[in-house]
C-alpha cells in the first residue's frame, strides 16, 4: 500500500512539475508579444499538452527529466537574446517557486500537528499530503536545476545564448539533435548525479531553514 502511495505522490508530482513549468515558458513569452505558444496550445495546464514520453519516464525513475519544449518565435521579442533568456529561466523558475510553497506547507503541518499525527482517516490524509508536498519539493527542485544544463533541449542551452556569441551559440545548436542522446547517457550512467543531488539537497536544506524561522519550528 506505502508503494502504491509513493506512486500516486511521484506522477502528481510530476504532472504538476511539468505542466507548470512548461505553462510558464509559453506564458513568459506570450506576454512578450509571441502569440505561438498560444496558437500551438501551450497555454494550457493540460498535462498531456505537455509531456515527452521519455523525460517523463526519466523524471518519475530517477527524479531527473525533461517535458515536451514550448515553440516560441524570438522575433517577436524586443530584444530577441534577453527575450529568449526570461523565457527559458520561466520554466525553472515556476519550479522553485512551487517547491518553495510546498516546503512551507509542510512546515506549516508541522506547525499545527507538533509533529504528532493522530490515527485514523484524517491522520492518514495529514501524512499523505505532507509526503505529496516533500515529493513535490523534490521533484520540482530537480526538474528546475537540470533543465539549467546548457545542453539542447534543456532550457540552459538557451540561456548559453545570451553569453555566447551568435555566430558560436548557433554553431553550437547544431549539435542539438544529439542532445537527447547525451540526456540518456547522463541519466543511464548517473554523469553529474552527485553534483546535482548535492546542489538539490543544499537547495532543500536552506529554503526548509528559512521556512522554519518563519514558522518558528
């Protein structure tokens, strides 16, 4: 049964990570000017408007993933390299901001509960719902600091063309059919896993320590 819970905890999680990230790419540049996201249906929180099969997969085995890119047109922006730069951080942005509300539920169950949870059904909901929020804050944290990685798709490599040079960062995109192959390659042989659950977990640790001053716990 604890596996079942876990189960259904990870795909909420999940469906919430990428719906709202990819949302946020779309709206981010939809209020720039680029009416393509809305024109290709990306302004929806409509999960299945969103996800890739395998960075799905990814994300809900190893926490670490990717969702189905947003089509945007730069040319519509004012300034086409910052356009592109606060659209590609909209998405790992919307993630942190939801993995910063989920730690501060649980500090606030923790608040109210004093840690002590009664039986029976309102119990197994409190701890069902602390559990989702602890998911939630890891998964959204994970899904935000890989996408930072300058590799194609990942919304890193579009923030690498702001401080590349265009002639490089376009040379550089070349390559971006092969980027899903290095993706598996990283997540098959766990390249940059200590790194990155390193980051996630200081990341973790010092929004629940300002949580819980807030909170006073």
């Amino acid at each position: 049964m604890e596996g079942i819970l876990d189960m259904v905890q990870t795909l909420i999680a999940v469906l919430v990570a990428i719906t709202l990230h990819e949302f946020a790419h779309g709206y981010v540049s939809y209020k720039m000017g680029d009416p393509t996201p809305k024109q290709m249906g990306r302004l929806s929180l409509n999960p299945f408007k969103h996800l890739d099969f395998l960075g799905t997969i990814c994300l809900m085995v190893v926490h670490f993933g990717w969702a189905k890119p947003v089509q945007v047109n730069p040319y519509y922006y004012k300034n086409r390299k910052k356009g592109m730069v606060l659209v590609a951080l909209g998405g790992p942005v919307m993630n942190f901001i939801i993995a910063l509300l989920s730690i501060f539920v649980m500090g606030i169950i923790l608040k109210f509960t004093g840690g002590q949870v009664t039986v029976g059904l309102m119990g197994d909901i409190i701890v069902f719902v602390y559990g989702l929020m602890q998911t939630m804050a890891i998964i959204n944290l994970s899904l935000g600091v890989f996408n930072l990685i300058p590799i194609p798709p990942l919304d890193g490599s579009k923030i690498l063309g702001a401080i590349l040079p265009e002639d490089k960062y376009f040379g550089y995109m070349k390559y971006e059919r092969y980027g899903y192959f290095v993706l598996l390659v990283i997540l098959s042989f766990n390249v940059l896993r200590t790194p990155l659950n390193m980051m996630i977990s200081s990341m973790y640790e010092g929004v629940w320590f300002v949580v819980s001053l807030l909170l006073q716990l």
